[in-house]
C-alpha cells in the first residue's frame, strides 16, 4: 500500500497488530509481595490451596442449629417443638452435642456442634413455654449451612500466572492463609522526547516553542496500565543525541516510546536509530489508520521500541491500539481484559471516511434516558482539547466508508 507521501511501507491495521504479536520480549523478573500490595499486580506462580475454606460446617442465618429430621413434616398448621439447650457463640468451638428434639441458638458464621446439620431461621419459629421453640417449616439437611471446604476444597487451584490481581482476590489469598505471593515486576518504558520547538511545561513560551505534552501523557498512560514510566527529558532533533539517548534507555528500560517528531525526516531518523542498534530492529514504519499513519515500531534485541508522530491525538492512539498489547506481555499478563472496557451505544451523526484506511474517532457518551449515544468529538488533528472531552474511541473499518446516524457502534473507553 502507497502514502501519500508516496511510501511503499504503510501496512493494514491487522497485518501491524499480528507482527507486533511475533515480536519477542524480555521476560518480567519476578518479586514477593504481602498481599496488601498486590492489587493491580500480574501474579508469577499457581495459587493452590492448602486448607478447606471453610475449615467448619457454618452458619449462614442467625437461628438455631438442630437435625433437619426433627422438622421432616412440619407446616405451619402442623409445627414442631424443640427444646433450645445451647447457644453458639462467634469464634468458639462448640463444647457440646445436640439431640433429638434439640436445638442451639447459633449466629450467622457461627460453627454448627456436633449433631446438627441444618440451621432453622428465627422468622420460621415462635417461642413456646420457657425453653421451647414451635418449628414452622421443614428443613432439609445442609439448609442455610456452609459445608466444610464448600466455598475452597484443600488442594484446588485458585488462580493462575498471568492474572491480574484484583481486591477480591486478595481476600481469596488471607482466606486460605496467604499473606504474600510472587509476582510480575512493573516494566519500567522510557519516555524520550524530541523536538528543537519543545520546552517543559513550566517554562515561558517564547516564539514558535510548544510544550511537551506528550511525555506526561504517556506517563499517566503507563501508570494506568501497570508501567513505571521514565520521562528521560526533551532532546534535539539530532541523530547522534537521540541514538545516545535511545542507546542509553533499551539498557536501562523494558520498553523505548519516542515521541515528538511530526516530520517525515525526524521518523526517518528514528527507524535508522532503531535498525542500528540491534536485532531486528524496525518492525514496521507507518500503519494505514488515523491518527497516528507515521508510528514506527520495532525491537532491538528483545527491547520493544516505539516512534510516536507529535501529535497528541495520534500518540494516545498508538498507545491504546498498538503499545498497550505489548505491554501486556511486557507485564506477564496472559488474558486480554479490553472487554471489560467496552460499552454500546448509537452514534449521533454521520462520520465519513476514507477506504484501505482504519479511522480511529473521538467520542462523548451520552446517557438519554438510559440510552446510551455515542457523540463524535470530529477536531483538527493535534487538539488537545478533544482528548480531555472524550470518553473513549470507535473504531471504522477500512472496509468501511463511513458510519451512519443511529448505527450501533463499540466504544473503547479510556
């Protein structure tokens, strides 16, 4: 496929995806964590446990532990009568053992005693003389009781490698006695920008300077992601400064992002940084999508390296479609939760676009009613402004000439 530009290199959108996916990375070292530090974290080893969960048969009403036989029968115009002997109270083993005809009074959580094997709630009974209780439903063995090893059996796998970690399986780890696990390093990418116009964003603008937003954009995107980012500072459009820099962060870094040249002669100067520096160097130089046509992608030895175009449209963009799946291997997490950041909703106006060509649109989700619509944020390419209005993006396909009014489209939510 030929650019505008007149270049033979720009790829479809699945061809990048599916070399991006060939290219190799360093496996993520491994660290043991406590447990109340894990959240958000990719576990490195099989949990399995090494106890029931529960270790006891439990309660999971507040009523009155009893055998289910003693109530086979009962209705409400045919009661039982029992006789409470006992009360079980939270954390202590029950030092006695029910009868036929007998009940204790147990809490919800509470350990059933020997003897019983069903919990009766109180709203099924009414008290009867000093002592005595009237049943008014029949039970079954195992009613409002939690089995011994019913929530985890001794021996089950509870979570795999590769998972992320989330508050609920925390709780799962101190359930079965885990106070601390092994798992992923954060990867630490280096953030480069380059640009003989940019300055930090705490310094006068003087001229034809614009300051660096990039780096701090990518920052928070790799912080969201589970990324340490490195912001190494603002660098000249100089070959030799920017092979320096560059050479400098694939030794210290998981992963390069180098962002700031718009020109075709800046990215030009990139890929040759990037080939010179080891094996196999560019991946791959321009993708047919909007925004972000001009991105470079490519490794050196092992070390995923990105050139990103200028503008801050295109490079969040890059970082959604093409840095975040790597990354995800970068982080040893196997499964693929972009699902879960996805919603429906109908657009609210055309949108044209051109063939061969993947676009990539801003949008604002709007709730009508309980409907959800999804607004095109349509903007000249590099405002900032419409990142900080959207709520996620839509994806047309290069088959595709457009999108209509009312069509149902997929959101990726930021």
């Amino acid at each position: 496929m030929i650019d505008m530009l007149g270049r033979g290199d720009v790829i479809p959108l699945q061809k990048a995806l599916e070399l991006l996916d060939n290219v190799a990375v360093v496996i993520p070292e491994k660290e043991r964590m406590p447990v109340e530090d894990i959240c958000g974290r990719i576990l490195a080893e099989t949990i399995t446990s090494a106890e029931d969960v529960p270790h006891f048969a439990r309660s999971t009403m507040d009523g009155y532990a009893l055998r289910a036989e003693d109530t086979f029968g009962v209705t409400e115009t045919l009661p039982a009568y029992i006789k409470i002997t006992n009360e079980v109270f939270m954390g202590k083993t029950p030092n006695f053992y029910i009868k036929h005809g007998e009940a204790a009074k147990i809490p919800t959580g509470g350990m059933l005693p020997d003897g019983t094997d069903a919990v009766l709630m109180f709203e099924h009974t009414q008290p009867f003389g000093e002592a005595d209780i009237e049943v008014l439903k029949a039970l079954a063995p195992g009613d409002n009781v939690i089995q011994a090893g019913q929530d985890i059996h001794k021996g089950a796998v509870l979570l795999h490698p590769g998972h992320k970690l989330r508050p609920q399986d925390m709780g799962a780890l101190c359930a079965v006695g885990i106070s601390e696990t092994w798992v992923y390093k954060r990867p630490v990418v280096s953030i480069i920008s380059t640009g003989d116009e940019i300055i930090p964003p705490g310094v006068p603008l003087n001229g034809a300077e614009v300051r660096d937003i990039n780096s701090y954009n990518l920052s928070g995107l790799l912080l969201n992601n589970g990324a340490v980012p490195a912001r190494k500072g603002i660098f000249r459009d100089d070959y030799d400064t920017i092979h320096d820099i560059v050479t400098e962060a694939v030794k210290t870094s998981q992963m390069v992002l180098i962002t700031g040249g718009s020109s075709v002669g800046t990215l030009d100067m990139t890929a040759r940084i990037i080939d010179s520096l080891g094996r196999p160097g560019v991946v791959f130089h321009g993708v047919a999508v909007k925004p972000g046509k001009p991105l470079i992608a490519g490794s050196v030895n092992g070390i995923p390296v990105f050139g990103l175009p200028g503008h801050p449209a295109a490079v969040t963009v890059s970082f959604e479609v093409f840095i975040k799946p790597v990354l995800r291997r970068l982080k040893g997490e196997l499964a693929d939760e972009s699902s879960k950041d996805i919603l429906r909703a109908r657009l609210t106006s055309n949108i044209a676009s051109q063939p061969a060509r993947t676009d990539f649109i801003w949008i604002k989700v709007l709730n009508n009613g309980g409907e959800l619509f999804a607004q095109p944020l349509l903007s000249k390419s590099g405002l900032i402004s419409a990142l900080v209005q959207a709520d996620g993006l839509i994806k047309i396909p290069a088959e595709k000439r457009g999108l209509q009014k009312g069509d149902e489209v997929i959101v990726r939510l930021f």
